[in-house]
C-alpha cells in the first residue's frame, strides 16, 4: 500500500492545480461556516437576552421553596423562620458567592386590590427594596415616581395597566385585600410611589411590589417567606450551583430551576433554538450539495488521470483516500477562514449590537420575557468546536460519492478517454 504521505501530497497537488475550482468551493464552504458561527451567536444572545429578562421578572434563575407552595401558593406552604436561616446560611457559602449576584426573600399572595372606581385580581409581592434593585427589572421599567425603599411602610409600586383600571395615580391610596395565616381577611391600605410599564399584560395588569416588612405585617407571617429568589452572574452556572446549594438545604426547601418556574420561557427558548438549528441544517446541506456536486464533476473530468494513479499501481481504496483529503483540506482551509470571519464579525456585533428596532419597535415581550430590540451576540467556546465538528463533516459528506466514484473507474476506459 502506498505510504499515506504520498497520498496527501497527491491530494495537495490536485487541490492547488484546480485553483477555480478550489476557489469556489472554498468560498462556498467560508461562508456557511460564517453565517454558521453569526447566527449561532446571535441566538445564544437572544436566547441569554430573553432569560435574563425572565428570571428577573419572575423567580430567578434558581428558586427556593417547599414543595407544597409550588402547587397551592398558598401562605399555609411557606418557609418558616428556621428554614429561612438555613437558606441563608446555605447561600453564605464561599463556593456560591462568586457565581450569585443577589437572593431576595419574597412573599407572594394573591389579593384583591380595590379603588373608589373598580376592584381587580392581583398578585402582591413583598420584596427587601435594597435587594430588589439589584434583581428585579421593574425598577428600570418605571415610568412614574420611584421604587420602594427601606424605610417604605405603606408603599406601592403598581403596573401602569392596573393604574389605569383602577383610576390610580402617583399618591393615590387603594386597598388590597387577602387571607392571612390566622385564616382570616385583612385589609392593607396602600399609596402609589411608583408606576411600571413592562410591556407585559399580565405584569402590568396585575403585580403590585410592596415592602416585605409591610407585606408580613398585613399577612401575620413575620420572619417568613414563601421563596428566596436567586439571581446568577452566568446562566451557564445554573446545574453548578443548584448542586452546590442543594446539598446544603433541608428536603423542605427544594431549589427549583427558572426551567420548571417559567415554563413557557423554556418552552420558547427550546423551539427558538430547534429553529435555528433547522434553518442552519438546510443552509449546511444546500452548501454541501453544491460542494459534493463541485468534487464529483472533478472527479469526472479527471478520470485518464485516475487510470494512469490505477496503472501505477494505485489501488481502488488509495484512490478514495486522495478524493477525501481533497475534501477534507479544503474544508479546513475555508472552515478554518469561515470561523475567523464569523467569529470576528460576531465580536463586533458584540460591543455594537445588533439593532432591531426597526422590524420589532422600542421592546419585545415573550414568554414572560422582556426583549431589547437591540441584541448582542454571544461569543462561546462551545460554538467553536461545534464549528470545527461542521467543517469537517461537510467536507466528509461532500467526498463520499466522488470517493465511490473515483474508487470505480475501469483503468481500460479511463486510458481511452482524452484529456
């Protein structure tokens, strides 16, 4: 068998000597791989995009509580005084303190607001100010007034669909209304000292953000809570640092995932992501087609040339081997400038952003998500190989069928057909 080093000298030969054609192929390959890496990129910044907006808005990207109150949201199902302070010791841990940016302790009921002109279902929030700054997005969102503060008692901060329901204003005072511990209703009056608007029906509609202090006062829940939220510096930490927090934490206080927390927001992420996928698949396959098509009428073309390989004394299975690593250098070459032009561009785009406004206008709301109009690709490593593992199979894929070929001709004709 002929040495394999004569074989890609073979290959590199015929590589350099069709320079049209290895022009063309190359080309063709770059750019897949290119908008291959850009689209790839764009999406896990969308995607980090939308899951940021949505953990922040909801529960975090991890959230504490028992089991029972996951299913009932009821105040019977919250986590006591001790079990809080298991949590919080649990969340001092040196090893989960680099990968948090915050945990905020919450108490959600659901109540009944009421104003001189209406009354409506809401969903009131008990939140530390001084924490929720740094977690929650409502704060960014407010078009009227101002955000709680520590020293709030009877604050609220209410959406701007139910100000608008309920004829409020800033300074406007209502009263909300819900079941306590002791099992019976109590009235909580409220004033307005602060508007959001999200762009989200149901938030807007119907979240009212109030002291925590206030909210276990009203509710005779004293040093307790129905959830601690917890708010990552990195999504991709997430099955890290649920471990890590789980090992430390009673079998009372699960910690759940934004996965099970906002379902429709995993939901929506996981058919966005099998899209893109789809349409980057069929790119790839109409660019390995075209490839395929190039090397076969090459092998064609270059049959005399194969007869004299076969007369020398080349066998069948060398003959594929040089058509393969024709497919394979090529596809390295120009998978390897393809990455570098889609990476670079990515790189750009990620300081610049992307800007959307014009086909999506100021804000996007899905699934439970705010999205900017301006988005920022994002650059992984992960994306890297998953590129160089593309780039070597399209150059694989593109070979087999002008390998078969080439391994079939007939040395007697192949000597009769002129060059």
């Amino acid at each position: 068998m002929i040495h394999i080093g004569i074989l890609l000298r073979l290959a590199a030969r015929n590589v350099r000597r069709q320079r049209r054609r290895s022009a063309l192929i190359a080309l063709a390959m770059a750019l897949g791989v290119a908008l291959l890496m850009l689209f790839l990129a764009v999406g896990d910044g969308t995607h980090a995009q939308w899951i940021d907006s949505g953990v922040r808005l909801a529960g975090g990207h991890l959230t504490i509580e028992t089991p029972a109150f996951r299913h009932s949201s009821s105040l019977n199902d919250r986590m006591d005084s001790t079990t809080l302070r298991q949590v919080d010791r649990a969340l001092q841990d040196a090893s989960l303190q680099h990968l948090m940016v915050t945990a905020v302790p919450r108490i959600t009921v659901s109540a009944l607001a009421s104003s001189a002109s209406s009354a409506l279902p809401v969903q009131v929030l008990g939140v530390e100010p001084n924490r929720e700054l740094r977690f929650s997005l409502l704060p960014g969102k407010l078009t009227h007034g101002r955000f709680l503060a520590d020293t709030d008692r009877t604050a609220a901060v209410v959406g701007q669909g139910l100000v608008d329901r309920l004829d409020l204003r800033l300074g406007s005072r209502f009263v909300v209304t819900a079941q306590t511990t002791r099992g019976d209703v109590q009235e909580q009056l409220l004033r307005v000292v602060g508007i959001f608007h999200t762009g989200i029906r149901e938030v807007d509609d119907g979240v009212i953000n109030i002291p925590l202090a206030t909210a276990r006062h009203w509710l005779a829940a004293p040093a307790t809570a129905t959830s601690v939220a917890v708010l990552l510096r990195d999504g991709h930490d997430l099955s890290r640092a649920r471990a890590v927090l789980q090992a430390q934490l009673p079998a009372g206080a699960p910690v759940f995932t934004w996965r099970e927390t906002s379902p429709a927001l995993a939901a929506a992420v996981a058919i966005d992501n099998a899209s893109n996928y789809l349409f980057n698949g069929v790119l790839l396959a109409i660019i390995t087609l075209a490839v395929l098509e190039a090397l076969l009428v090459s092998v064609l073309h270059r049959q005399r040339e194969f007869g004299v390989l076969h007369a020398m004394g080349l066998s069948a299975g060398e003959t594929a081997v040089v058509v393969l690593a024709e497919g394979v250098m090529l596809a390295v070459v120009s998978g390897a400038v393809g990455m570098g032009v889609g990476l670079g561009v990515t790189a750009i785009l990620a300081h610049t952003g992307l800007d959307l406004t014009a086909l999506v206008g100021n804000q996007l709301a899905i699934s439970g998500s705010v999205v900017s109009p301006i988005m920022y690709p994002t650059v992984r490593l992960a994306r890297a190989w998953q590129g160089a593992a593309v780039v070597i199979g399209m150059g694989i894929l593109s070979s087999l069928y002008p390998m078969w070929q080439a391994a079939r001709i007939d040395v007697a004709q192949a000597m009769q057909v002129e060059q």
